[in-house]
C-alpha cells in the first residue's frame, strides 16, 4: 500500500495469509474507530458547505411551514393533542427529525465520493474492522446532527418568541433534559438510514444514482408520516402507510419530549404511563432497525472486495 494510504487511514499496509485471507488491524476496534471518525471529521471542517447546505433544508421548512400553515393547521394540531398548542412546537420535533434523515442521507453521498476518488478501494486492503469503519463514519454523522439539531432546536425557540412571547419553558415542556433527548431521539433515528444510504452507495457505487435512490426513499417517506399534521387529520391509506413508517416513530418520540405527554396515534400502548407510552414502543422500533439495517451494512462492507469498486 502507498504512503498515503497509511496517512489517510492510520494503518500499516495490509497482511494476507496463506490463504489470502485480509488480517485484522494491531489498532484494535475502538483505535479503527477513531482513525476514521477523525478522517471524516477533517473533511467535514474542510468542507463545510456540506453541513451547512443540509441544515438550509430543514430551516427552510420550518420556517415556511409554520408561516404558510401555522393558522389553517392551528385546529387540528390543538384538537390531536389535547390542549392549546402552537405549530411551531409541534413542527419543530418534526425538523429535528427531518435534519436527522439529511444527514444521514449525505453519508452515503460521502462514501461514494471515497469509491470515486480510490479512498475507499485503500480501506478495503488495509487490515481495518470492517465495523469500526461503519461506526467511525457514522459517529461523524452524529456528530454533525447533534450540532445541527440543536440548531434547530433554537430557532424554533426564537420563532415561538417572535410569535407568542413564550418562556422557555412553555417551548420544551420536559426542560433542558426534554431538549437533550429530542437530539438523542434524532441521533437513534439517523442509524438506520446511514445503514441504507451507504448499503445504496456500495450498490450502486455512482453518486448521481446514490443521490436519486435515497431522495425517492427519503421525501416519500417524510410526507406519509406524522411530521407535519396529525396522522387523524390524513387520508386512511396514508394512516396504514405512517403507522408502518419508521419517521412516524421518530417524530412521535421527539414530539413526546417536546409535550411531556403521550402523542402516539399508531399503536395503542397503556403499559408505561404518560409520554413513556410513546417513548418505549418508538425507542424500541427505532433501535431494532438501527441493530438490523446496521448489521446488513457491515455485511455489505464485509462482502465488498478491491475489484468491486475499481
């Protein structure tokens, strides 16, 4: 391997068995993790378009959301939770979830970039886990969504402010430890997605592809969920689809900790008591999909070979 793979990766060249068979790395998990995390995050700060032009989308939304239709939705977002509600509060979980999903999206838009430019066919033959490559990557990721939720988080504040006055704490009724899960919330949620966008990256190994593939997931599945108006307040057959809708549970869990109450209209849960009847059954749905869709990542990784992306 060249110098600069080491450089890049933090590894030594490769070994092989007798069998040909790729050694694992002297680094060790938690060290393979860390080299990439930081290579991502050197490039993040080099490049920072990146994390601004996928945090515009969501600002954007939320601000001509709540503009366009804060006071037709006004009604029906009061009447769904109970009690007098502004849209903005109950916009804001959305984005935040919305934000993570952009993110998360980009992820696999980096890793065909690293397929392009060779990167990638380097980590392949250097003797790196396959899972630390997954994971530094999408600590990255997560990295950057916590930035750019929290971001999120304040100008909705500020937009509640210029609309109503409110407090603090008439914004996020659990407090500041309601706002620290709505960005865990967000960060669970973003897991499986960067598993899909960069299993479609190693699939499809064309960023144009990559970027049409996730986007035909990603603004479908957005709009058939609970993001911007109840899910009673839709037509029945996208009910079925929300109630199947891994953003519906994103969303629904944020929106819990936004309220302080339970907001989940897509199954029937009595068990835990107030929020907690939203938070469990979402928390849950979204940490198994995290544990499959990221094992069929790394599986992807594993599976992959240098003359697979040449």
């Amino acid at each position: 391997m060249s110098a600069e793979t080491g450089s890049e990766t933090g590894t030594e060249p490769a070994g092989t068995g007798a069998a040909g068979g790729r050694k694992t790395s002297g680094n060790g998990f938690a060290r393979d993790t860390w080299i990439v995390l930081k290579r991502w995050l050197i490039k993040t700060v080099r490049n920072p378009f990146v994390m601004t032009s996928s945090l515009l989308n969501p600002i954007v939304f939320l601000v001509l959301f709540t503009e366009v239709f804060g006071g037709i939705t006004q009604g029906t977002v009061s009447q769904s939770l109970g009690t007098e509600a502004s849209y903005v509060t109950y916009l804001v979980p959305a984005i935040a979830i919305q934000t993570a999903l952009i993110a998360a999206t980009t992820s696999g838009i980096g890793q065909v970039d690293d397929i392009e430019n060779g990167m990638f066919e380097k980590m392949l033959v250097s003797p790196m886990h396959r899972g630390a490559v997954f994971l530094g990557k999408s600590l990255s990721e997560i990295i950057r969504i916590v930035a750019q939720v929290s971001i999120i988080l304040a100008l909705g504040y500020v937009l509640l402010y210029l609309d109503t006055g409110a407090s603090p704490g008439e914004y996020v009724q659990t407090g500041l430890l309601g706002a620290v899960g709505i960005v865990l919330v967000a960060i669970l949620f973003s897991i499986w997605f960067t598993a899909i966008s960069n299993v479609v990256a190693l699939i499809t190994r064309d960023q144009e592809s990559t970027i049409i593939a996730v986007n035909v997931l990603q603004f479908p599945l957005l709009f058939l969920s609970s993001a911007f108006v109840p899910i009673e307040a839709l037509p029945e057959w996208v009910q079925t689809i929300a109630a199947l809708n891994p953003i519906t549970y994103g969303v629904d869990a944020a929106r819990a900790l936004m309220f302080g109450q339970d907001v989940m209209t897509v199954l029937e849960v009595s068990a835990f008591g107030g929020m907690w009847n939203t938070l469990v059954p979402a928390l849950a749905v979204l940490g198994a999909l995290d544990l499959v869709l990221g094992a069929v990542a790394v599986h992807f990784l594993n599976s992959a070979s240098s003359s697979d992306v040449q």
